[in-house]
C-alpha cells in the first residue's frame, strides 16, 4: 500500500509558534498575597481548567478568582495581566515563516490548549488567522489535547484523514495520542530538530 500524502500541518502555539516562559505568574502572586507556597495556584486550578474548555466566561475567571482568593477586582486585574504576559509569549519567527511558506502547497492550521481570551489577544499580538487555514482553541470547542476528540475535529476542519496530516507539538503526551490516531507527528524540542523533521517527512511525497 502506497504511503498517503501529506495536504495539511497543523502546529501547536506555546512551545512551537510562540517562545512561552513556564506559567508560574501564581508563585509570585503567592508572595504578594503573603500566602503559602502553592496557595494561590490551588486556588484557581480548576478555574484554569474550567477557562480553558470555555465553561467560564472571562468575567466568570476574575468573578471566580476574586472571590476564591479573597483579593479585590484590581487585584484580579494585576494577576492577570501577569498571566498574560507570560501567556502570549514572543513569537518563534523561524517556526511561523516555515508555517507561512506552507501555503498555498499545504493546507495549514493551529490546535491550541488555550484560555478563554486567547483568540482575542494572540490576534492582536500575532494575526494567526492570517498565518493559516483553520485554528482550533480548547477554549471555543470544548476538549483538550490529548482528547482524540480534539484532534479528530482537526482532521474535520482541515478535510483530512490522519494519515494526510502532519502534527508539530512540545508535549510528548500530545505527539504519542495524535500518532496513535495515524497522524505524522512530530515532538518539538528545538527548531532544527522539528523543522529537519517536518522537512524529512514533506520530501518523502
């Protein structure tokens, strides 16, 4: 049986597209709040969770961690400009001109484990949806990598099978659950390794 060929890649944001610093803007606020070690992070963790399969509203993620951690609306405010900060990251220029340089060749799309707001924002700062066909955020869906689910409605979104799809992610749990499905997937650890990968796998069409 031939080898199908490839008609679309789909790339992860933070860690691949976007160069994201650990998401520890909470340890800092646990001592501005004078808390424990900890606190503040299990405080909010599944308001986290909750915003980023978009069962909270934006206004419902300040209600909520006002509330849980007894701080005032502009406490809320400051924390999550933090957040955000640390959130949006500073582009990965190499890794969004090879994702440009794609089309018209390849179909091209994004899947996100995002936070309600992201879209918002991440068009603001870097104007994805001008970068490729399709972008999936856990956030407006309502599933998370590595829920099968989530990159099946790729495939959907993007009109291929698995087999036809090329997937760039940092998280190896991520990379094995979308090989498991049948698609290329590649475990992004630094530009030359993933895009010498990404390169190998298009030049074997």
């Amino acid at each position: 049986m031939s080898r199908a060929t490839i008609r679309a890649v789909l790339f992860d944001i933070g860690g691949v597209l976007v160069n994201a610093p650990p998401m520890d803007f909470h340890v800092d606020w646990a001592t501005r709040l004078d808390l424990a070690d900890g606190a503040v992070w299990a405080g909010i963790i599944d308001v986290w969770r909750a915003g980023g399969v978009g069962t909270l509203t934006e206004a419902g993620v300040h209600a909520a961690i006002r509330d849980r951690l007894g701080i005032t609306e502009a406490q809320v405010e400051a924390m999550m400009a933090d957040m955000w900060k640390q959130y949006l990251g500073t582009a990965n220029d190499e890794l969004i001109a090879r994702a440009r340089g794609l089309r018209p060749r390849y179909r091209t799309g994004i899947l996100s484990n995002s936070f309600v707001g992201a879209r918002e924002r991440e068009v603001r700062r870097y104007a994805f949806p001008d970068l490729v066909d399709e972008i999936v955020y856990s956030h407006e869906v309502g599933l998370r990598k590595p829920d099968p689910r989530i990159f099946e409605l790729c495939c959907t979104r993007l009109a291929v099978e698995p087999a036809e799809l090329v997937f760039l992610d940092d998280v190896e749990e991520n990379v094995a659950v979308a090989g498991e499905l049948g698609i290329h997937a590649i475990h992004v650890r630094d530009n030359e390794q993933a895009l010498g990968e990404l390169d190998a796998i298009l030049a074997g069409q």
